[in-house]
C-alpha cells in the first residue's frame, strides 16, 4: 500500500482506474453472482483512514475485494445453516421463512463472524 497526500476529497489516482481483475481473470463461484461495486469498496476502506488523502495499490485493492467477497459469503452460508436449524428445532414460523434470511437472522451470527475474521 502507498500513501502519499492530495487535495482534499479528490479520489487517489491509482484507485481511479480498473483495479478489480475481470471475470476472465479471477473465476468466482458462478458468472451469475453479482460482485462487489469497486466504488462501494473504495469507501469502504476510505472510510477505516484517518489520514483521507491516502492512496491504495490496485494489488491491495483487489486482496480487500476478496476478503470483503469471502466475508459476505460466508456470512450468508452461516445464516442460513443457522436457519435452517432453527427450522429443525421448530423455532421458525412457516417452512417458507427458512429460505429467506432476514436482518435478524444476520444478527445472530454476526458476534461470532466478525471474531473469526479479525
């Protein structure tokens, strides 16, 4: 990672370009899952900054994007296991509601996520 200083509020020059490799690059799981908006991730790690003139390699920006991809992922799959045995243990409303996860569902396993990815 490179740090340097612009002016204020002005997006890093490195960051500006396509640092995020193409799908012909990089295979993900499957070519219909959507990914990851580079701007989305770009504020993501600028937000973490105390210094907001900080720049990012594209190579740094590419390892983030696969951590944030693997976080979300492995957040989904731990909810949804946790639905489902909340299903076998009859503490869900209707067999509907077990393929769709909610907020709360989300919530409950976050403690342990984050612990585990720190």
């Amino acid at each position: 990672m490179s740090i340097s200083s612009e002016t204020p509020h002005d997006p890093p020059d490195n960051t500006t370009s396509k640092a995020l490799p193409s799908k012909d690059q990089t295979p993900t799981q499957s070519d219909s899952t959507p990914s990851i908006p580079q701007p989305l991730l770009l504020r993501l790690i600028h937000e973490g900054f105390a210094d907001k003139n900080t720049k990012i390699d594209k190579q740094a920006i590419q390892v983030f994007h696969k951590y944030v991809e693997v976080f979300v992922r492995e957040a989904i799959a731990r909810t949804r296991a946790e639905k489902e045995e909340a299903a076998e243990r009859g503490e869900v409303a209707t067999q509907s509601d077990v393929g769709w996860l909610e907020v709360e569902d989300l919530e409950k396993v976050a403690p342990g996520l984050v612990l585990d990815f720190l």
